[in-house]
C-alpha cells in the first residue's frame, strides 16, 4: 500500500514537471518564435558592434575613395572616379548602336547641307580638344521640335535640327558643340556613373538597418546626384 501511495506520487509529481517543462518551451516559443520586429537606428545605434562597424566601413571607405581619386583634364580638379576608360568606351558603343537603332530612318544624309555644316564645326573644333585619336562621326536627326545636341564618349556627335534654328549660323553651333565636347574631355559621364555608385552602396546600408530607407534611397539619389552634380557639370562644361 505504501510503495502503491509512493508511485501514483511520484507519478503525479513527474506528469507535473513535465507539463512546467512544455509551458515553459511553449512560452520560448511564443518569445522568440513569432514575427521579428525589424531593428530601428535606435536599436542599432545602442548595440556594442555598431561603432566598430562605423569605423571599419570608414576606414575602408576613405582608402577606396582615395585610391580612386584622379585630376580632371584642364581643370586640374580631383575627383573620384572609379569607371576605366575602357568600361566608358564598352557602354558609348552599346549606347551608340542603341541610339543609330531608334533615330536610324531620321538621322540625315552626309550630304544634307546641314550635316556637312555640323561636320565643319566640328574640324575645326576637333584639333583644341586633344581628342583627335577618336574616330569622330556626326548624326544630324530630323526633329524641329526636339533642340537638343550631346556627344557621347568616343567621339559620336548627335545634333537635332530643333536647335539649329536657335544657333543660327555656325559660329553658335561652335558654342553648342563646344559645351558638349567638353563633357566627354571632362569624362563627365564617368563621374556620374562613380557617384551613382557610391550613392547606391549608401542606399543599400540604408535598406538593411534603417526603416523607411525607400524615402531616404530616394532622398540620396534626387539630391546627392541628379541636381547638384548635374548643375556643376554644366557649369564646369561652359
């Protein structure tokens, strides 16, 4: 009777602490199982790695930057840049062939009077840019609406006929042509690209620790690169 007494305690005592032991487990997984709230910048802020983080990326980022630095051709300002000459090259030929593809039916005969005025503008703009190894190309395309002209690096000229009417004579398409030559000496498409860069590995730091990094995303690359660095360009190219 006494050892009987003694098991169903034993037993009561052992179905006890087992259902203590689910609740428990139960308990931890409601704690830790459920939907995770994303961490925000106070979160990430008050954690111990985030300054050695901070100095890490720093560090690494102040040698990559400085590594890539490089003086700007007649200026002679510095500059961050981390396209090669010959990755600029690669992408005006994929644009180039891009662009004889959608303007093709409306780009001008070689013997249309105003393509031959564009081409000699252009000789004589051709030996001050010491640019004169490039295999240079003029494309005059049909559009009295569109006044609009750019060169594209390796030396391919695209004039509209809407602009010319503004020019007048070929004293302002030197002016016009001039601006835009001066673009591609500067390698200006270069610098756009390497702050695009830069920008965007911002962005993606954003995306992954602070909420709301789509508005800020949008912030960095309205700001940080289409109006300042766009405005300069001009100014710089005038």
């Amino acid at each position: 009777m006494f050892v009987a007494r003694n098991a169903k305690a034993a037993t009561r005592r052992v179905a006890a602490l087992r259902l203590q032991c689910q609740s428990r487990h139960w308990q931890h997984y409601q704690r830790f199982g459920g939907p995770q709230r994303r961490p925000d910048l106070s979160d990430i802020v008050r954690s111990p790695r985030f300054y050695y983080y901070c100095g890490a990326a720093g560090v690494g980022g102040g040698v990559f930057y400085t590594a890539n630095l490089e003086t700007v051709p007649v200026t002679g300002r510095r500059r961050f840049n981390v396209v090669s000459e010959e990755s600029e090259k690669a992408s005006a030929d994929q644009l180039y062939r891009q662009l004889l593809q959608q303007y093709g039916n409306a780009i001008l005969s070689r013997r249309d009077p105003r393509t031959r005025m564009v081409e000699r503008v252009l000789d004589r703009l051709i030996p001050a840019t010491g640019l004169t190894s490039q295999s240079w190309e003029v494309h005059v395309i049909e559009d009295p609406g569109q006044a609009n002209a750019f060169v594209i690096p390796g030396g391919k000229v695209f004039v509209f006929t809407g602009i010319l009417k503004y020019c007048k004579d070929e004293t302002g398409v030197a002016a016009v042509l001039g601006h835009e030559i001066a673009h591609t000496v500067a390698r200006h498409s270069a610098e756009s690209t390497s702050r695009m860069v830069a920008l965007m590995a911002l962005y993606y730091v954003a995306a992954v620790f602070i909420q709301g990094s789509d508005i800020l995303g949008r912030f960095i690359i309205d700001y940080g690169f289409q109006k300042p660095g766009s405005r300069k360009q001009e100014v710089r190219s005038a």
